[in-house]
C-alpha cells in the first residue's frame, strides 16, 4: 500500500514500536460487518458477534448484499464494526428510558441513523439531517427502510439548526473527515489525502461544532466522531471545544478485550480505534455534556403545545382519515397529514416539535410515507409496505421466492398466481418488500424505480441472505 508519506511519518510517531503491526493490519482485508433491525429480524446473522453492539455481526466473507431481498427490506444495514460504537456511547452517556430529541447532523447515508432508530427509547424523535441533496435522497431511503416513523429527515446546513436553540437532548456530529480509517477499504480516501486536507477538514469540523452547539440543551449530550485518526481533526477539535464553551466529560466503560484506545484530552476521554487492536476500521469517537441544567427538551417541546395555535400541518380529509387509520397497528399514535396527493402519518406526542421543525428546516421525509390520494382510490405508498407499523392484515401478501423476489426488486413483472385482485404486499421470509397491483391477467410492479437493482439478478449462484 502506498501511503501518503507525511501520514506515515506522522503514524509512525503516534504509534511508536506498534507502527508496523499497524501496517499489516492495512495490507488485511477489511472484516465485513452488518448490524441487524431487531424490528424486522431477530435469528444471529452468524455465529460471530460484534462485542459492543448487540445487533452487530461479523461475516467471514464479503456476499453480494444487493442479492439478498432482505438487504433491500431493511432487515439489516451493512456496517462497519467500529462505528457500531455509538451503541456504548449513547447508553452510557443518556440515563433512563425518557423519550429523547436527538439530531444525527451528518446523517447519509445513514449508519449513525438507522442505529439510532433502533436505540432509542421509546417515544423519542430523530432528525436526521444531510446537508448534501443527493445523500440526503439516500438517507430517506434507508430510514424508510428501516421501517420506523419516529423520525425526520432534512437537507440543512448546520448553522439552520441555530433557528432551534435548545432543542435537543443529543447531538450525533459523525463529522466530514479525511478518512484516514478507511484507506484500507477505500483508495480514493488515500488519493485523496493530504496535510493541507486535514487542516481544512479539521476548520470545517470547527464551524460545525461551532454552528450546531446552540441546538444542543444544557445537560444534553454531543456525540462526536471521525474515521481518521488525526489529532488535529479529533483531541485538538474537542481541546478548541472545551475553550469556547462549557463542557462536562462523561465517560464510557469499555471491554479492555474490545481494544480501543481511551485518549484522555484534559478531563475528557476519547475512544480511538486501530485496526491493529480493534476488528473494524478507524475511528475516534467521544461523548460531552453540555455544562448547566434545563428541563428536558422533549418534554418541555411538549408542553409548548399550543391549544390555540392551529397547525400548520394540512390534516386529510374524515373519508380518508378513517379509511387510512386502519393501516396502522396503533393509529392512535399517528397524526395522518397531507400534501399534494401524499398522505404522511407522523408521531402526534411529538407535532408541536415537528411544526418547530418544518418550520425552520428542509424536510426531505418525515413520518411513515402512507398513501398517495389519486381521486377516490388511496394508493399505499412504498414507505408503508416497509413499515414496522403497517396493520399487515389490511392487505393480502404474498411471499416470494428468493428468484422471484430479486425479479421483483429488478422491477420485473412477476406472476402471482393465487394472490387477490388489488394491492397485495410482497414479502420475502415474512419481511415486507413493497406493493405490486394484481390486475388478474397481468400484474403492476410498484416498487420504486430509483431503489431498484440494476444489476443482472440470473446468478442463483451469488444469491446471499440470512440464516435462519
Ligand atoms: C462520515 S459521513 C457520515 C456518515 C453517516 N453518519 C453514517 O453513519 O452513515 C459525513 C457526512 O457529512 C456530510 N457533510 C459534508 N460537508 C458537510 C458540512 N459542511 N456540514 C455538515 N455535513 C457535511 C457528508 O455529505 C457526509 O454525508
């Protein structure tokens, strides 16, 4: 490998006698790693677990993730090991099982989010945020098959969060970095690199912090992390941190058999990881507390629910309404709102804070994607199919073979010979894929043209998917 050659000299220093471990270690192949969604899967993925995350699994190879239907039904998310630390770092830095707002600001294409969505207590509400158009396009993509519906997503600049001051009770920066952590696994991030990259990324991970930190409550939690190992853009980021504001530590016990390094900087404590001790990629990651007291922001957002204010959320029509609510398990719990055809069914415990929300940020998503409304029919969208909270006896399915299924996901026609005229739900090992409309003669393929495969799905040979 041809590392840049003031990276190496500068590791070489870091690391002192363990430098060329460290070096094997980059000429290794990356372990493969997947966390698995506990809301639509629960049997091990294999016999070999990632210790600090309990969804997480490692593989011995690398399979064709885009051959398994369960990849595309959000059954699981393709991780890397390291980063699945957040897990630690948010149990042990949030007390209780209080409902929590937490912003994840650098959220695409989404591993940080879809973790999240699975930790936190219940009640809570996530906004994950990408500033970048496209990635925020993915990210809404990943969430939604995640299934959950407790959760925005936006298109901001970090410094829109300033509009929230005070807002939340944690805040995920999974900061833009020079990627050193990756080189093994990415060559572009090594091409890529330079001492005068790493200076700007560590500026530009200043501004964030800088612009994000009004959104943070007092007593809330910052989660910061990187995939690189530079000081300048990890202890000397936290070090500026801690002069400009007020910051208490918090500290996470660790497994010294998981092999990351704690970094005291000052009073605070950060977790490094190298892929010579850890099995995952390089990464830096720490928890701060934001130093004074406020009430809790999820509950004092609730108690600024105005009986006056009339919402800005467009509310759908009673037909409909009562039509719709039978789609969901707990109906209850959602407030179905409208615009143009789409119906959206959002969190209703947390509507004061979405109208807070749509009010100052770019929404991309938000809630469950329900139902289109085309005339009188109501046409359930992709969103729903992939839903946790879908009433799943409302419509038929059908269950596909791991062939046929791939075919669906392709976009093909595929037959179903015994499924009811209508709207039928595909599944693939009971996990909802998305819709197709039988038609009797021919059946309407509904599954979203930018989420298809592109590949050839005719290799029953790199089929891949979970055991049982
Ligand atoms: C390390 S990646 C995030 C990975 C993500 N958290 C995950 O776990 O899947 C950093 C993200 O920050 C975004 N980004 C780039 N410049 C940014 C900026 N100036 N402010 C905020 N985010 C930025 C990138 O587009 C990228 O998606």
């Amino acid at each position: 490998m041809n590392l840049p050659a003031a990276f190496r000299e500068r590791m070489e220093q870091q690391l002192g006698a363990a430098f060329p471990t460290f070096l094997d270690s980059l000429q290794q192949s990356p372990p493969v790693s997947l966390r698995l969604n506990p809301a639509k899967w629960s049997a091990p993925a294999s016999p070999e677990r990632v210790p600090w995350a309990a969804q997480g699994f490692y593989l011995p190879e690398r399979p064709v993730f885009t051959l398994d239907p369960l990849w595309h039904a959000g059954a699981y998310y393709v991780q890397e090991a390291s980063s699945m630390f957040l897990e630690q770092v948010l149990r042990q830095s949030v007390s209780g099982d209080q409902p929590l707002k937490v912003l994840d600001l650098c959220g695409a294409p989404g591993g940080k989010s879809t973790h999240l969505a699975s930790l936190l207590p219940e009640g809570s509400l996530l906004v994950a945020n990408e500033v970048i158009r496209g990635r925020a396009r993915i990210l809404a993509e990943n969430l939604t098959k995640w299934g959950g519906g407790h959760h925005v997503v936006t298109q901001n600049d970090p410094r829109d969060f300033q509009e929230l001051p005070g807002f939340f009770d944690v805040v995920v920066i999974d900061a833009p970095c020079s990627g050193e952590g990756l080189f093994r696994r990415d060559a572009d991030a090594m091409q890529e690199w330079s001492e005068a990259n790493v200076h700007l990324c560590a500026d530009r991970q200043k501004r964030i912090l800088a612009d994000v930190w009004p959104t943070l409550r007092p007593g809330g939690t910052l989660i910061y992390s990187t995939c690189t190992w530079s000081p300048d853009e990890n202890e000397a980021n936290v070090a500026w941190l801690a002069e400009q504001v007020d910051l208490d530590p918090v500290s996470v016990a660790i497994d010294p058999a998981w092999g990351m390094e704690e970094i005291p900087i000052g009073p605070f404590t950060g977790y490094r990881f190298y892929p010579h001790h850890t099995r995952g990629e390089g990464l830096f990651m720490i928890a701060v507390r934001k130093a004074g007291y406020a009430v809790r922001s999820a509950v004092a957002g609730r108690s600024r629910t105005s009986r006056h204010k009339k919402s800005n959320f467009l509310t759908v029509g009673k037909k409909e309404q009562a039509a719709l609510s039978t789609w969901l398990h707990a109906p209850e719990a959602w407030t179905l709102t409208q615009e143009g055809e789409q119906v959206h069914a959002l969190p209703t415990a947390h509507l004061a804070d979405l109208e807070r929300l749509q009010e100052h940020l770019r929404w991309v998503t938000g809630g469950i994607a329900l139902a289109e409304i085309k005339g009188k029919h109501l046409n359930p969208m992709p969103g729903l199919a992939l839903s946790t909270h879908l009433q799943t006896n409302v419509f038929p399915h059908v269950e596909l073979d791991h062939a046929t299924a791939l075919r669906y996901l392709h976009r093909d026609e595929v037959t179903v010979p015994d499924a009811p005229r209508g709207w039928v739900r595909v599944t693939f090992r009971g996990v909802g894929l998305g819709w197709l409309k039988n038609l009797g003669n021919r059946t309407n393929n509904y599954f979203p043209k930018e989420w298809r495969i592109l590949m050839s799905v005719d290799d029953p040979d790199a089929f891949f998917t979970l055991p049982v």
